[in-house]
C-alpha cells in the first residue's frame, strides 16, 4: 500500500538531490552549511522513524546551528537569462498553463479517486500522495514535452529552496514548539488568565473576551487549532453555552473563525505568512502579514458581532 | 505560571529579530525547564514533535516542477496573459482569484492551489503585469506590495472557505472537542455557520482589493506620496 512513508522517501531524494547540487555551486559563499542543511532534512524524511527522539532532537540542534549562526546562504548559478525565458515562452506558449495546472488537477483527481481505493492507497494521506504523484507526472511531462536536460528541475528546484533558505522548515519547527508547550501546560495557565479577565455578568463582554482570546492566543501559537481547546474550556463551554445558554455549534464554528483573523495577523503561523515573503522574494518579511491586518481586525470584530447576534 | 516565559521569549525574540529557528529553540527548552524537565528530556520531546510533523515539510518537493516552470518561461506566459486581457486589474484579478480559492476549499479542495503551487508561479506575476499597466510602470515599493497582496488574498480565501467543507480538520476538532462535553454535533451544523463570515471576508477583501485599484489607476504622484 501506498502510505505517507513513500512520500517522506521521494521528498528525502529531492533534499538530498538539493545538497549534492548544492556543493557544486562555487558562486555561493555558503555552500557547505547550505548543503549540510539541506542534507540533514534528506536525512530526517529518510531516517527519522529509525533515529529515535533523541536523534531526531539532535538533529533539529544541529540544523539550527548551522541556520542560528549564519551559514546558510546562496549563490547566483543555474540563473536562466531572461531572454532565453522570453523566447522560451513564446515557443511553448499557454501550454505552460497545463503543465503548471498538472499538480492542482492531480490533487483533485487523487483526492476523489485514491478514496475508492483505500487497499492501494492510505485514504488518510490522499492529499499529500497526490502531490507526490503530480509532480512526477508534471515532471515526467515536462521532460517529454519540453526536453528539458536531466538536471534543470533540481538545478532550479535547489536555486528556489536556498532563496527560501532557512524559513523552510520554520512552520515544522513552530508545530514542534507547539508540542512542547502542550507537554508543558501553556494552554491551561493562559485558559484560567483568561477567565480572570473577563468583566462579570456581561454577556458581550464574555463573547468579546472569547473572540479575542482566540485571535490572541492563537497569535502566540501561530495556530488556531492550539487556541481552540484552551479557549473554548476556559470561556465557551462553562460561559457561552452554559451560563448565557449559547448554541454551542454558532460558538465554536464562529469563535474557530474568529483564531483564523489571528492566524493572518503573526510572524508565527510561519507556512502562511513568512514562507510566501521568502518565496516572492519581499524586501519586508512582514510585508504579507501588513497586507493583511486590514482585512483581519475588522472580521474579528464582525465575528464577534455574528456569535453575539446568531448563538443567543 | 513560569511556563509563560516560553511565550516570553517568543515575542521578544522576533521583535529583536534573532534568528526565528534560535528564539523557538531557546522557548523551547524555557518552557521545558519552568515546567520541570531535564534537558535531555525536552530535545527529545522536541525531535519527537518534529518527526511526526515532518508532513508540513513535504510541500517543497513541488519546488522542482516550479523551478522547471519558470526556466521555460512560465512567468513571462503569466505577464502576456494578463497584458492580453483589457479589463484586467490588480483588484479584479485579485478579487477572482480570491473567490475561486474560497469556493474550491469550500468543497475541500485546499492543496490545488497555494504559495508555491501557484502564487509565485502564476498569481503573483499575473498581479504584477496588471499593476504595471494600471500605473504604468510601478515603483520599487508598489510592486512588492503588489506581490504581498497575491500572498495575502491566497491566504484569505482558504482560511474562510475551508470551514465550509465538512471534513476539514477544524470542523472535525471542534465535532471532537463539544463531545468530550457531552455535546453531539453533526459537521453539517457547524459548516453552515461558516458561511456568514467567508460571505463578510469576501466583501472587506474585496473593497479593499477596490481600493487598491483606485490607487494604483490614481495619478502616478499618489502612489508616490503614499
């Protein structure tokens, strides 16, 4: 059966194929901790079932040895010249498009079709297979129809991972941290600050205290997933649906919605609003997150608004 | 209490603008040792946490078909597209993409699109092909806004369409949480009320999409003052 193990496999070799390709990159200063890097993450989606906690943990103080003390970086090799990109692209046309759709549509065939299949396929992890499968079919095809040499995706693949540099593996990271926070209890302490917070006997002022305790605390954890439990046991379950009699779907379905506003508005929901920085290659690594905050603030303050006016 | 410090350090940590991988490291193990662990023991709650979440990582592997794209001159293909189509804005464009991306979340389908699938590719080009020709020719500072604002819209639509979906995971965390309190709750009850809200994003987004246009169309002195 297909499970999410041959993914990490396939994701392994392009990391590895990153800091072979790496090493031969005399332009980049930083060539070795770069490869090193990129050869640890090869080594973690190969290995890291076999390494055990601890090597895994050592692993992670290693790649942030290299990334904390400045030896990542990038050179300027395997830049295409922007005429012959001109002229390419006036050779192949708006067929670009189709091979640029292959990845999307594989995405939504395999996420129908692998289901029907749960002997082949794992049907918990259809969506990442399909990736799996949609670049190698969009490289399959892109060989055939372009006839692209042997090396151009990894050569190119590799020139775009060290402009992401570092920031590749910061949404893994911050999952990690979230772990340990949950290990240690964070959520229960910022659950009963909370409830400290809120003004006595005011309706409102508990829906506002749980819509803003939501988009804060997931703020703080970069994900709203982690701000839902503490926030839901610390004011919706005992305040909202019990004590004002809320309805408990409108609360929670709301209140998840109201942690997405803070999701768009902090550093540490890193996937979404750092990663993006790094790959349009902004200037502002807080140029997303500016964007933004004006369409974030005034949602929550809707979201509230709809939990106060639907769920009593 | 002292198990805040780990959010201590974090925000102070990003302010200062330390490296991001050091201040999670270091609020890492704060954390541990206020809650009582020995070092030993948080690296290797931290290694564990890590391998299991190594599916976050996976997305990179796209980056070969990526890099492929925009050596045959995917971008440029983008531009022309976008030059071709008279009515063309930054706003429009933006506000379409913005409403593709809700409705086919809404029907589960998060991964066809994202920031390396398809913002660097297509979107962030196409937006600035139009922006280049709403204010003919963008400063430095426009077109990176420009392409934040690809990012942004990309973000905004997924986050208020996929709640619509009935088997996201944030529909399915809140099913399990209300039942550990005795409250059973079909998805279907909770989807519905995710529609009021991606309706609110999708006109603040829009208008300020709007807005953006209005700018960019504006006499070119505007944007320079701005």
């Amino acid at each position: 059966m297909i499970t999410l193990t041959w993914v990490y496999a396939l994701a392994g070799a392009v990391f590895a194929a990153f800091a072979l390709l790496g090493l031969r990159d005399r332009t980049n200063p930083k060539r070795w901790g770069t490869s090193l890097f990129w050869g640890l993450l090869a080594l973690s989606m190969w290995a890291g079932d076999a390494l055990g906690d601890l090597g895994n943990g050592i692993l992670v103080l290693c790649l942030v040895a290299i990334a904390g003390t400045g030896q990542l970086g990038r050179g300027t090799d395997g830049e295409v010249d922007p005429v012959v990109r001109r002229e390419r692209s006036a050779r192949f046309g708006n067929g670009l498009f189709l091979l640029a759709l292959v990845i999307p549509m594989t995405a939504l065939i395999g996420t129908f079709v692998f289901k029907q299949v749960p002997q082949w396929v794992d049907p918990k992890q259809t969506t990442l297979i399909s990736l799996g499968l949609g670049v190698l079919l969009a490289l399959a095809a892109g060989y055939v129809w372009l006839r692209a040499g042997a090396p151009v995706p990894l050569e190119q693949g590799r020139r775009l991972m060290d402009s992401v540099g570092w920031a590749a593996i910061l949404p893994q990271m911050l999952a990690s941290l979230g772990a340990v926070f949950a290990l240690a209890g964070v959520g229960d302490v910022v659950g009963s600050i909370v409830q400290l917070a809120i003004p006595e006997g005011s309706l409102f002022g508990a829906v506002a205290a749980y819509g803003l305790g939501m988009a804060l605390f997931t703020m703080v954890m970069g994900n709203a997933f982690a701000a839902f439990p503490v926030m839901t046991a610390a004011i919706g379950i005992p305040l909202l649906i019990e004590r004002y009699d809320g309805e408990p779907a409108i609360v929670c379905a709301i209140g998840m919605l109201a942690g997405f506003c803070g999701t768009l508005m902090t550093p540490m929901a890193a996937n979404f609003n750092l990663v993006p920085a790094a790959l349009l290659e902004l200037n502002d690594e807080y140029g997303v997150i500016r964007r933004q905050i004006g369409t974030a603030l005034p949602l929550l303050a809707v979201n509230i608004g709809l939990i106060w006016w639907l769920a009593f | 209490m002292w198990v805040l410090i780990g959010i201590v350090v974090i925000v102070a940590g990003f302010v200062l603008r330390f490296n991001p991988l050091l201040v999670i490291l270091a609020s890492a193990l704060a954390t541990g040792i206020a809650a009582g662990f020995g070092p030993v023991e948080i690296v290797s709650a931290f290694g564990k946490a890590f391998n299991e979440a190594r599916y976050v990582s996976v997305v990179w592997l796209v980056l070969p078909v990526v890099g492929l794209l925009e050596a045959y001159g995917l971008q440029e293909r983008a531009r022309a597209l976008i030059e071709s189509l008279h009515g063309a804005t930054v706003g429009r464009l933006l506000t379409g993409y913005m409403l593709l991306r809700q409705a086919t979340a809404a029907v589960g389908l998060i991964s066809i699109a994202g920031h390396a699938q398809t913002v660097r590719p297509l979107v962030a080009p196409m937006a600035e092909a139009a922006g280049d020709r709403q204010s003919e020719g963008m400063d430095e500072d426009t077109r990176e806004e420009v392409k934040a604002w690809a990012a942004a819209t990309d973000n905004v639509g997924v986050f208020f369409g996929e709640d619509i979906f009935l088997a996201i995971g944030s529909i399915l965390l809140i099913k399990g949480l209300l039942e550990q309190y005795g409250y059973d709750i079909e998805p279907f009850h909770l989807s519905v009320w995710a529609i009021p809200t991606a309706i609110a994003v999708a006109l603040i987004h829009g208008f300020r999409l709007f807005r953006l246009d209005r700018r960019l169309k504006g006499p070119r002195k505007a944007t320079n003052e701005a």
